[in-house]
C-alpha cells in the first residue's frame, strides 16, 4: 500500500509515475475498456494489485524468510537488521520478475501497440516496453531503476514491518 | 556497530548526492502532466540515489530497533 501511493508521487521528484493500479486494471479490463473507464480501471486494478501485494508478502513469510534462515548462514540470526536485509533480497527478486517477466511480456503485450501505434490511434512512441523494461514508452532505462526504487519501498516496508521472534525471547512490545 | 552506522549513513549520503545531482541533470520542472521532464540519465540518478536512501533510512530503523531490543533483554 505505502508502496503504490508511493509510486503515484514519483512525478513530484521528476520520475516517471509509477501506476500499477491502471497497469493491472489495463490487463484485467482490457485497453478499450479501461480508456473509457479510468476510475473503474484504477478501482479495479488497485484491488488486484493489493491482493497481489499481500499474496507476495504471505509467500515471503511462510516461505522466503524462513528458507533463507536455512540456506543462507549469515540470515540465521532473526534481529530486525537481517529482517530487513531479507525483505531487501525479496524486494529484488520481484523488481527482477517484474521488469523481465511482468512487465515486458503483459504490459508490453497489451500497452505495446498503442504506445508505438501510428497516430491518432498510437502514440507514435518509438519504444513500447523494452526487454528487461530498458524503455517504457518515452523513458529508457530510467523506467528500471525508477522499478527497483519502487521495489525498495516495499521491500524496506515489508523487511521492517515482518520481524517475527524466536519462541524463547525475552522480549515482549 | 560503529562501522555499520558508518556504512548506513555513508549509503545515506551517497544516495542523497546522487538524487540532488539527478534531480539537477533533469531539466525543467517536476511535473503530473504525462510524460513530465525527461532525461535518461538524470532521472536514473534520482531512482538510484532515493533507492539508496530507502535501503539506508531502513537499517537506520533496524539498527536503532535491535538496540531497543538490547536494552529491554
């Protein structure tokens, strides 16, 4: 959630807006659709993209954290530092997924023609969504790190806020 | 822990230099209207040099709550 309103600022420090709200509205409404219905497209979307939200952080918890307590060594100790690095390292995996799965292979897919589309109906945009998000419409590879930026919010959000304990300690907030 | 703090805030300071250095290479004002300014360059500088000082703000946080928790064990 911190993250998605987050990404609606991004304008505000000169970076591209970052609306995964319309992007999942887009795939579940369609193009045509979604044009003539912002609200209901971003209505929509939002709530996809929050269950998706809480579906990653759940797989995080259940999964993620506790293997990473196993395989990893130096992620055994459960103190809010190595927390948080967890929550970093998931982060990144989904600024991974996203940018060369999600992105270039779904939004690409259905945004792509539009944004290179001859006008009136396009934008006449020479890039759609490139491979590994190196361009996004009328942004290059500012559009991927403007993703890891985004990721890093949810990840220092999800790292900070998932801090479980051992059953022994002392400790009681 | 002196030298974690030393490492956080410096990932702190880096990224705050990287964001105002952006944030200058990008020229004309922020801006809601779609596209707004662009420059590939500058704005990668903001994204990287804000994802800095996330990830530092952040082990500043866990720091601080560890030390917390020290004190209360």
């Amino acid at each position: 959630m911190v993250a998605t309103v987050t990404g609606l600022w991004f304008p505000g420090v000169k970076l591209p807006q970052f609306d995964f709200n319309t992007l999942n509205g887009y795939l579940a409404l369609g193009l045509t659709n979604s044009f003539a219905d912002p609200v209901r497209t971003f209505v929509i979307g939002g709530t996809i993209h929050m269950i998706d939200g809480i579906i990653w952080a759940l797989i995080f918890g259940l999964i993620i954290s506790p293997t990473l307590g196993v395989v990893v060594k130096p992620l055994r100790p459960m103190t809010p530092t190595v927390n948080l690095i967890k929550g970093l390292i998931w982060g990144g995996t989904l600024w991974i997924i996203s940018s060369a799965l999600w992105m270039p292979l779904l939004i690409g897919a259905i945004l792509g023609p539009a944004l290179t589309g001859a006008p009136p109906a396009g934008f006449g945009l020479a890039c759609g969504v490139g491979p590994f998000l190196t361009c996004f419409g009328p942004y290059g590879v500012q559009a991927l790190f403007t993703n890891l930026f985004w990721h890093m919010i949810w990840g220092v959000n999800l790292g900070l806020l998932f801090n479980p304990m051992r059953l022994g300690s002392k400790v009681r907030w | 822990m002196m030298r974690s703090l030393m490492i956080y805030l410096g990932l702190l300071i880096l990224g705050i230099i990287f964001a105002v250095a952006g944030w200058f290479l990008t020229p004309g004002a922020a801006s809601f209207q779609f596209p707004g300014p662009i420059n590939e360059g500058g704005q990668s500088l903001i994204a990287l040099g804000l994802a800095f000082v996330v990830v530092a703000v952040g082990l500043l946080l866990a720091g601080a709550q560890e030390r917390m928790m020290a004190g209360t064990e």
